[in-house]
C-alpha cells in the first residue's frame, strides 16, 4: 500500500516542500530509503522502526521503499522521523490515509517514541502558510515558534503515539494558540543601562549617533576602560525591536536550533560577541550545506568585535560585502543562498600591543615597529567602512566614586527616535533606509553643504589623507548629526563633530 505525506526540508534558513511517499510490498523484510538522503536521514530508518516496536505498533514485515521528493534536493535532518513513521502506519493499515489529508508534519523520532524538538520549526510553519496547508504538526518543544505564525493551526506532540491518537481522533486536540499582544509585552526589556556606565560621555555621544543613524563604530583605549561595558548597552538605545524584526530574526536562530524549548520570539535586539579566533565561514556563514554565521545572528542588532587586530584578517575582510549590503550570499557548486545580515557593527581595540600607548600613569612598552604591526593588522579599506573612530580614555577616579549616575538609555534612546523619525520623514517608504545607508544619489540630495563646510571638509580630506569612501561617511555622519540637533542644513559644527569622529584615520591607517 502506498501513502503520501507532506513535510519540510530545512535549506538555509528557508523551508522547502517535500513530498514523503512510503511504499510497503511483498518481499524480504528490508527499508530502502532514497530521494538524496545525507547520513542522518539514511539512519532514520533505524530509530523509526524501534520507535514503532516499542510503542506496540507493527514494523512493516515487507519490503519498503521510502522516497522523499523532489529528489535532487539535499535531505540532512531527523526532521522526516515522524513523516515517515506516519506513513508506514499508514502503509501497513494501522491509520487511515485521509487522516492525513490537510496535516503536513515534521519532528525526529527517539527510541521510546518521544518525539525531539527540530531546528526551523518557524520557516517551516511560514512555508506552510504560504503553500496554504491548513495545519502542521510539530514538537511540542517547538510548538510556541510555529505558532507565531497565525494563518497556520499549528499541533505540538511529544510521542508518536500522541500524533496517532491526534490523527486518527482518539485523543482531543486544540492547536496551539500565541497571542501576539502577549508577545508584545515581552519585548524590549533589557537588565542592562548606560546609566551603569560613569563618565565617558564623549563615548556615549558617539553612540547615540551611531544609534541614530545606523552607523559602524571603531573604540580604542586602554584596557579597563569600559569599551565593553559600552558596547553590550547599545542594543538598549535602538528603537524598540518591533514584531516583524523579532520574528525575522527569530527564524535565524530557529534554523540553528537556538531558541530556548518553548521560546516563540526573541525579545530583545540580537547583541553577538565571537572570540577572536572565529572562522571566515563561522563569521558569515558557510559549510557544505550552508547555514548562517554570526552577522546574521546579529541582524537587527549589534556585532561587537572585541580586540579587533586579534580577529584572522580574512575573518575581517569578509565582512565588506555584509557591511555595505545587508546581507550576505554563500555559494556553492549547485546553488547559492543569501542570508540578512543588516547590523551595527562595534569593534573595540587597544593603542598598542600592550594597551598603555598615552596613557599619562602607566608607560608603553611597545616600540614603534611593534605598534605599526599591530595597527596594520586593520585594512585601510575595512576601516573605511567604519563610520566613527572614537578615543575611550580610564575613567578617573571621582567619576568612578561618584553618586550620582550617569546618562541613562531612556535618555538616550529618546534622542535616537528623534532623529530616526526625521529619517523615516526623509526616505518614505522605505522604512529600512537610514542616514548610514544613503545611496550616493541620496548623499547628494540630502548632505548639500554651504560655501564654508566645503572648506573645512577640503582641508580635512588633504591634510588626514581621507578616500572617497570616508569622504561619504563624513557626511553621512554629518547629517545624523544635523538630525540630532533638528536641523536641515548640515552646518560646520555639525561638520566638524563627523570630522573627529575620523580622527584616528591618521594613526590606524599611515603604514
């Protein structure tokens, strides 16, 4: 007897339709399983027929030909445990075949029956919804993430024994229900804030600004400073993550099983923070079957980079593209697959090998060669792409003991959606555009500048030695700042605050 079912195969962070057709016939006992199955699914056979014995049902005594379609496509997951389980019920007799008929399914078997959580539980419900299959049945575990989506009836089980009896109308079942006033209330809550950081005012200026337009940000002092301490904070000046942004990042970390059992949303804005020693393919994405790396996980959010000379530079140069774009595209012989990756990236660094280069109490021991080897470790052209350079001197003491706290996130962030709304104003409809993502026609509608700021940037672009390319971002920092300030016109202090966002230029990129 043949049945069909319908399930889904995780290809990136998409999910792809594929049919699972089982076939039990006459013949020597064996399980034959094709349809380009990779190592995980070929075992599969092997967990699902003890999962079937031990919860009482019968095995197929025949020969069986399990085939997933399309077959030109990859199947690499334990996902199709519970389709294929299902279908040799069906096959052999033990469930009716229209049980089936609006349900698509998807969960890996244990041997007791148990039915194990999957990774992208979320696309695989968005795909259901847009391929109009009524309900989905899913771990239980994952239960909560697929039912974000609402156009979808979305069923958690824990055993197969519990989506027999589901299917076949032994047991009562109620879809899964996630309101999404609840999941509102759950955003954008943080335990951190600027109001924890004393001192370093100047720091947090150049954030906000940074905040304000969606700007890169390169801080460099000392270590002890607090360049940690403020990076991990700026995911709480950003505007409040919104439910579509959370449910698109959420599929990301759903498609790398990231997500806490019974997780349905990300709450809070994405804040990544690799180890220096991070891979090319672990920062974007890669391996034989693509999957997303770490600026993806930061997508509506921060990406911090600590000790940025320490990072491989291929590490660092393969961020140009992600870094300009949005996103980022892995290609492989048979295909390709392009992953979001739209973030702020912090970078932090020491002055010198040893961190104490001008600092007035404790001297540098690092010789000049020392020091240019280690600055040269940065390309000229990824620092391009870094909006603002900022000096994150020691605190001094009496700020330190002082009471009185310093500039808080609300403060803060309510300066940012100021001048994000002014933006928001500017572009229209395109909501995603900012300052910091101004295409060059758009530079030169919105960045005109008068007789005396053409000067100053003149003179700035000889005498630091500036490319093109930071010639823009001057700019484009400029009218983030103009916005702070409610002004239209980019005037020369406004010019002038861009220009020393740039000042290290000199330092970090003279070999």
């Amino acid at each position: 007897m043949l049945a069909k079912l319908r399930a889904f195969a995780l290809v990136g962070i998409e999910a792809v339709p594929v049919e699972v057709e089982v076939d039990v016939a006459a013949g020597l006992p064996k399980t034959i399983l094709v349809g380009l199955p990779e190592l995980a699914v070929r075992e599969s056979v092997h967990r699902i027929e003890r999962a079937l014995v031990n919860l009482g049902y019968e095995r197929p005594t025949g020969r069986t030909i399990v085939n997933l379609a399309p077959a030109d496509l990859r199947k690499d997951a334990g996902a199709f445990d519970l389709p294929i389980a299902l279908g040799m019920l069906v096959a052999t007799g033990q469930l009716l075949p229209e049980s089936l008929r609006d349900f698509a399914m998807v969960g890996e078997l244990a041997l007791d029956g148990t039915v194990r959580p999957i990774k992208g539980a979320l696309s695989m419900a968005m795909a259901a919804r847009d391929h109009r299959i009524a309900k989905l049945m899913v771990p239980a575990a994952n239960a909560r993430e697929a039912a974000v989506v609402t156009e979808t009836a979305v069923f958690g089980v824990g055993s197969l024994s519990e989506a027999v009896g589901i299917l076949a109308g032994h047991l009562p079942a109620e879809p899964v229900a996630v309101h999404p006033e609840d999941l509102a209330a759950q955003l954008n809550t943080y335990d951190v804030d600027f109001a924890d950081v004393r001192g370093q005012e100047f720091a947090k200026r150049a954030l906000v600004v940074a905040a304000a337009g969606g700007h890169n940000v390169l801080m460099i002092g000392s270590p002890g400073s607090g360049k940690t301490m403020l990076a991990r904070r700026l995911p709480t000046i950003l505007p409040p993550l919104t439910p579509a942004e959370s449910l698109e990042t959420t599929r990301i970390y759903s498609a790398l099983g990231r997500l806490e059992p019974g997780q349905a949303l990300l709450a809070t804005r994405p804040f990544r923070a690799p180890h220096h020693t991070i891979s090319d393919a672990g920062m974007v994405g890669g391996g034989s079957t693509p999957a997303p790396g770490e600026i993806s996980l930061a997508h509506h959010g921060v990406l911090f980079l600590d000790e940025l000379p320490e990072f491989n530079r291929r590490s660092l140069e393969v961020l140009r593209q992600p870094l300009e774009e949005g996103r980022v595209t892995i290609s492989r012989a048979l295909h390709s697959t392009t992953f979001p990756a739209r973030f702020i990236l912090v970078a932090a660094q020491n002055p010198c090998p040893c961190g104490y280069l001008g600092d007035a109490k404790r001297p540098c021991k690092c010789s000049p060669t020392q020091i240019e080897r280690y600055l040269a470790r940065v390309s000229g052209p990824l620092l391009d792409r870094i909006d603002l350079h900022i000096e994150v001197p020691a605190v001094p003491y009496h700020e330190l003991s002082a009471k009185r706290e310093g500039t808080s996130s609300a403060n803060m962030r309510e300066q940012v959606l100021k001048a994000r709304a002014i933006q928001a104003a500017r572009f229209g409809s395109d909501g995603q555009r900012l300052n910091g993502r101004m295409t060059t026609r758009q530079l030169r509608k919105y960045c005109v500048l008068d007789a005396a700021s053409q000067g100053l940037l003149q003179r700035a672009m000889t005498e630091l030695g500036l490319s093109a390319r930071a010639h823009d971002r001057i700019l484009r920092v400029a009218r983030t700042i103009a916005d702070l300030e409610g002004s239209d016109q980019i005037q020369v202090p406004h010019l002038t605050e861009a220009i020393g966002y740039r000042s290290l230029d000199r330092k970090l990129s003279t070999r």
